[in-house]
C-alpha cells in the first residue's frame, strides 16, 4: 500500500509536505525554498464521530463556516494542524511528537465531557 501524499498549509509562506517526493534539505536556489525534513516531528491522529467537532470545540475555539488558509490551530493549549478529513464529521491532527500523550489525556477527558 503507498502512503497518501498531500500538503498542508501551517502558515502563510509554510507548507508541511506529508509523503511527499525525496527532496534534498537545505536551500534550493532553482525554486527559492528551504527544505527540512520534519519526518519524526508529529504524530497524526483521526478523529470521527457525531460530536467529533463537539469535542475538538471543549479545546479550541473553532468555527468551521469561517474559511481559513491555514491549518495552524492552538488544541487544549498545544500548537496543532487540525483540519477536515474525508467527511463532515472526520477530522485529521497532527500533533508535535513531544505532546502526543498530553493531547490524547486531554482529548479523553473532552470525550468523557461531551
């Protein structure tokens, strides 16, 4: 099975490439872009369900009829990309690797909030 690429866009001169092509890190003058590799940098995490957004919503201040070029969102206070994933109520995290567990206690406690 080959890993689904796509593209992020975390801030206004900033994508994160999620499996993308190999591209060498460093400075590339042919197309004017810093590259690094950030391949251990953030656990991804699905959600789904009814009350998905009702959840994410107990962590963040969101409202999903306001369009944004960005998926940069601050989650039960650490810094995520959090977007919609394939349906209404799917949605995609990712998180730094460092605060995975303080995500998933947090995103728990929401759960059993809700």
């Amino acid at each position: 099975m080959t890993a689904e690429s796509y593209a992020l866009s975390i801030r206004r001169d900033r994508v994160l490439l999620i499996n993308g092509p190999t591209v060498a890190e460093g400075w590339h003058d042919d197309t004017c872009q810093a590259v690094s590799d950030a391949s251990d940098a953030y656990a991804v995490l699905d959600m789904s369900g009814e009350k998905s957004l009702e959840v994410l919503k107990r962590g963040a201040e969101l409202n999903l009829n306001i369009p944004s070029k960005s998926t940069a969102r601050i989650v039960f206070g650490l810094g995520v990309f959090l977007y919609r994933y394939e349906a209404e109520n799917r949605f995609r995290i990712h998180v730094a690797s460092g605060h995975a567990e303080a995500f998933v206690i947090s995103l728990k406690g929401a759960i059993a909030a809700a």
